[in-house]
C-alpha cells in the first residue's frame, strides 16, 4: 500500500499510463514523461534502468 499526501498526485500515475498506452513509439513516452514531470516537479534518471530491465526482463511503459 501506498500513500500519497496530499492528494492529487495520483492523477500523475493516471497520465503516465495513458502516455504509455497511447505513445506511438518509446521516444514519444518519454516526451509525454518529460511533461507530465515538470507539471508535476518530478525529474527523472535512466541511468539504472537498462540495468534492472534485463536482470528482471522488464518492459517500461511505451515499449
């Protein structure tokens, strides 16, 4: 379980997974992130991902 206080940051998670559902290809995913991070003040860092995706055969969102 998760809390997220106070509320309306589970609107970013909404809008997350329609950009990873809707996102023509992973470049345009990663655009939508980009945006919805600075409306919501968050920054991102890739540099562990590529990491994590192949120990776990993972896919991200938009792929």
């Amino acid at each position: 379980m998760e809390i997220i206080s106070p509320a309306g940051f589970e609107r970013f998670f909404d809008a997350l997974g329609t950009a990873g559902e809707t996102a023509s290809d992973p470049a345009e995913f990663l655009q939508r992130r980009a945006e919805l991070g600075e409306q919501y003040g968050l920054g991102f860092s890739d540099e562990w991902v590529a990491e994590l995706t192949e120990r776990y055969q993972l896919k991200l969102l938009g792929e």
